[in-house]
C-alpha cells in the first residue's frame, strides 16, 4: 500500500507514516536530503504544495544534460513528448487536488536527443493536520523493459500468423487429398472440423493487435464455446444455451476446449438431440474451488439410438483432452432422451490463476 508521509509527533506514530520531531524539520534536513537523493540510481526530484518543482537530483540532470536550476517550477513539462504531456498533466494535477499517489507513464527527453520511457511516481509529505508539504517524485527508466515487450508482442503475432497459415495449408492438403480419394471423403469431413475448431480457437486466443483485440473482446471460457458452437445452426435457433461465470481461458486450454465440445456438438448433430426436430443442448458451468464443473446435457434424442453410445475417435479425443491436458475426469450419463456429460477440470489449467 502506498501511503502519505506524515509529520507530527512520537506519539501518533504508526506503522505507514514517517514522522519528524517537528515541522521544521523537513526544511533542517534538506541538505541531508538531497545528498541522499544523489546517491540513489532513480531520477529524484521534489515540489512544493501547488506542484511547482524546486529540486531535482544529480541524475536529473545527467540524464537531461539540461543546465542546473533550468526546469525549476514548470520548467520540467517542455522535457516530456508532447503526445505524454496531457495525460501526465491531468494524473498530476488530479494528485495535486485529491492528495492521491501520483503514478504515470511517459517518455521524457534523454541529452543525447532521444526519448526514453518512464515511469514517475510521487508521494506526498503531510503535516499532522494533513496539509500536504511537499511532494517527493522518482522517475525511473524503463525503456529497456518496454523494448523488449515490443518485440515480443511482434515476434507473437509473427508466429501466430504463421500458424493460422499451416492451418490453412493442411485445410487445403486434406480437402485435396479427399476429391482424389472418396474412400477418404467421410473422414475428411469429420477430420476438417476437427481443424476448423482449432483454427477458430487459436484465432480467439492468439496474441492480437491493438487495432484486432477490440474485435475479439475479451477471452473468456463462455465467450469461446459461444464461438465454436455459433457456427452450427441449432444455435441461432436457440436449441443451445450457455450458463457459466465470465472466466479467462489461456492459449493452452483453448485447445482442447475447442475439440471436445466441436466433437460433442458434431456427434449430436449425426446421432443425438440436434439430429431431431425439437432437440436441445444445455451447457452449463459451475466454479467448485479449484475445478470447474462443466455439465453438457441433451435432451430430445431419438429413443434407442445405439449410434451414440458408440466409442470411436472421437471419444478417445474427448478422453484426451479432458484428463491430459485439462488434468480433469468426466462421466457420460444415458438419459431416456439423451445424454449428459458431466466434466472437472482444474481451473489453474484453464484460466492460469
């Protein structure tokens, strides 16, 4: 918790305030201060009550190259880019107000001529009727940090978009292979959705731009089986629900989300309750501690249709997905009209926290 420094007595000293013997005392202390202040590897500087700036250490000025005494009071503002200065202007005239910790991003303007990123910060000294004093600021330089995230975010989206392209490659590869082959067209078909699901999946969850995250929204556990179950018709038509608490999904358990309930949708649109006029589908999703329950309940099937109850691929993708890699257990129930899967996974494999 950042808290303000307070001056006042011993005797109203606490554990989140810093006390002086007296209120004159911050001014007899200066010089200690700012010997203090020039030792420290962070950009020191202090201002008065109405925010005007009256000190700045020697690595202020080191890093400026700007003639000592030169960015007193309001000087300080023609240092930062001009694209930062409103938005550092309003946080700090907002912290002069409330008296609230001021925090800000910016870039201030480095003596070689380039700019370079900080992050400042400020707390205010308060007297014991708390009036604020003085205010004492550190800027500290995070140009390398942000660097690297950038390159990291372009070297993200570069190897997302090259996954996107093999998925389209192997779309294309299969759908090829299926014309030369009829024997393999069933299979294809079956094997496509598969791809699609994940081609989807990976599209909602892979590391986005900003002009494409505002498209997406936010990456949460309904929001991807909305997407992955949207495309089957039943949907729009209301024949499929979704209940569930809004809860992020990482990059590893969109995966084999994705393949089970693309599998679970397909096998009830040839065998189970989507196959039949009427035919519903309830998901619903329940936080239990550290699991989640996800409950997938067919109603309106066609009575004594063995087809769906038996276990091929697809059930063994299921079983893969839901015990591997979601590190979860489920169990199928028949109903007199359908089906219920009940499934437990970990939610620190779906969400990461």
């Amino acid at each position: 918790m950042i808290s303000k420094y307070r001056l006042g007595s011993a005797a109203n000293q606490n554990a989140d305030v810093l006390h002086l013997a007296q209120p004159h005392a911050l001014q007899s202390a200066g010089p200690a201060f700012h010997a203090l202040a020039d030792t420290m590897p962070q950009l020191v500087w202090s201002t008065l009550p109405d925010g005007l700036h009256d000190f700045y250490n020697s690595r202020w000025y080191e890093f400026t190259g700007a003639p000592e005494g030169s960015t007193d009071g309001e000087g300080w503002a023609g240092m930062f880019h001009e694209d930062d200065q409103p938005a550092a202007w309003e946080q700090w005239r907002r912290s002069l107000a409330t008296g609230d910790p001021y925090e800000v991003e910016y870039r201030l303007r480095h003596h070689s001529g380039e700019y370079r990123w900080m992050i400042g910060r400020a707390l205010p000294i308060v007297d014991q009727d708390g009036s604020i004093l003085r205010w004492i600021g550190t800027c500290t330089d995070v140009e390398e940090q942000k660097q690297s995230a950038l390159q990291n975010e372009i070297l993200s989206q570069e190897l997302s978009h090259r996954i996107k392209n093999i998925f389209a490659i192997v779309t294309g590869l299969i759908s090829l292979t299926a014309r030369a082959n009829e024997a393999f067209a069933e299979s294809a078909k079956d094997l496509l959705g598969r791809i699609r699901a994940l081609g989807k999946a990976h599209e909602f969850v892979r590391p986005h731009s900003e002009k494409s995250r505002p498209e997406i929204g936010d990456v949460t556990l309904t929001s991807l089986l909305e997407m992955i179950l949207k495309s089957y018709p039943a949907y729009s038509a209301g024949r499929i629900t979704i209940n569930g608490p809004e809860i992020e999904v990482t990059s590893g358990a969109a995966t084999p989300l994705a393949l089970v309930f693309h599998e679970l949708a397909t096998n009830a649109m040839k065998y189970g309750s989507l196959s039949q006029e009427g035919g519903t589908i309830a998901l619903n999703i329940v936080e239990a501690g550290d699991n989640l329950e996800l409950c997938w309940t067919e109603h309106g099937s066609a009575p004594d249709n063995g087809a769906i109850r038996k276990e091929g691929f697809g059930t063994r993708l299921i079983d893969l997905s839901i015990k591997q890699q979601l590190s979860g257990s489920y169990e199928r129930t028949w109903l007199e009209d359908g089906m219920e899967l009940r499934m437990e996974v970990s939610r620190k494999r779906v969400s990461g926290n």
